[in-house]
C-alpha cells in the first residue's frame, strides 16, 4: 500500500547560458523515482512552465522549453522503466503560486489526490509549507522530501542571494495572501499569469542582480 497519494517535483528556473536545470531539480527527480520505485505513492507530479522573472527583463528571455515537459524529458531518458500513466503534470505555471494553484485543479482533484509528498530543495521548504496551507488548504496533507541545495554544482545564484530571495518572498507572500482563507484558490484566479503579483520587492532583488550581470546571456 501507497504512504502517499502522489510525489511532486516543482522546476526551478534553469541557467540562461545553458538552459541546465539546477542540479537539486535533477536530484529531485532521480529522489521521486526511488520513491516510487520503493512504491511510496502509485504517481509522480511534474509542475512548471517558466520562470516568471523572464517575463519582467528586457529583452524579454524566451526558455527554449516548457520545464515540465524537459523534466519528463529528462525523467524519461533516465528511468525509462517509468509507466507513463505514472507521470502526471501541469505545464501552465510561472510561480510557486502557481505550480500549487494547477496541480490542485489541473492534477490533485481530477485524481483525488490529497496526501502528497513535495520533493523540494532545502531552501524552498519554509514558503512551501505556508503557500501549501493557504492554497491547498485543510483537506491536504503535505510531507517535504529535503534536497540539499548546497550540494548544487550547477547552480549560479549564490547561496547567500537565493536566501535572501526566498526570505524577502516570504514576506511578500504573506502579505500578498493576507486576505486569502485558506484552501480558497480561487482568490488568486484574477492574478494568473500575471507575474506583477510579487509585488516590487522582489522586482527590485532582480533588478540588482540584473545590473550586476545576472541575467546576462547570449541571444
């Protein structure tokens, strides 16, 4: 008997020169497969368009992929044992925001999935947990598989920069979704797509790392 419903991989924003996904995501996806292997749930979740930030920079940056079909790509290449059938995905989403709002409508629902295991890299698990609560809500149990992100070779924030971004996103998360009850997903339906919804205090983070050459690539 399945200990989960479902095993979720969100995508993280790949490196611009490359296109590489951070090494967590590929150690998130090499850790679902053993999971489900060891048959901890009887589906891996795959969540992710593309990175909302893309949307803001000018020129604006077109990712060559949509990340929830190259993760299963990827996935595929690696463990073609994998039933198809055990693969599901959401392909719309440019935010974690996002990635929860389509897997609960586009994946948990249709399937009846409400006990789910979030294979995500360490730094992430803070906010995760508070947008799962606001946006998954009550019905939902939610367990986090831990990634270790300092042992990503292929990543080119800092660590000192990707945790600064993700405290001031706590922040505005929080604010954002003061008003919202939780498991109420609806609330965040006239926002979809809409990447100004981080409010401009991560817009200014980027924007200094844009000046600093962060985003620097060749067209």
């Amino acid at each position: 008997m399945n200990k989960f419903d479902c095993i979720v991989v969100l995508a993280s924003q790949p490196d611009v020169k490359t296109w590489e996904f951070p090494q967590h995501v590929l150690d998130a996806l090499d850790t679902a497969v053993k999971l489900y292997e060891d048959k901890a749930a009887k589906y891996i979740a795959i969540s992710g368009n593309h990175a909302c930030v893309f949307d803001r920079v000018e020129p604006k940056i077109v990712q060559p992929f949509v990340e929830a079909d190259e993760m299963i790509k990827i996935l595929h290449e690696k463990h073609p044992d994998i039933p198809e059938d055990a693969i599901l995905f959401e392909n719309k989403s440019i935010d974690t925001f996002e990635n929860l709002y389509y897997l609960k409508n586009k994946v948990f629902r249709s399937h009846n999935l409400t006990n789910i295991l979030f294979v995500v890299a360490d730094y992430r698990i803070a906010r995760l947990l508070f947008l799962t609560a606001k946006i998954l809500g009550p019905d939902y149990k939610i367990t986090i598989k831990a990634i270790p992100f300092a042992n990503d070779k292929n990543i080119y924030w800092s660590g000192d920069y990707i945790w600064k971004m993700e405290n001031h996103a706590m922040i505005v998360n929080a604010n954002f979704l003061a008003d919202m009850t939780p498991g109420d997903d609806s609330f965040l339906e006239p926002y979809l797509g809409d990447p100004a919804k981080h409010s401009t205090v991560l817009q200014e983070l980027e924007a200094e790392e844009m000046a600093s050459g962060f985003f620097n690539y060749q067209h």
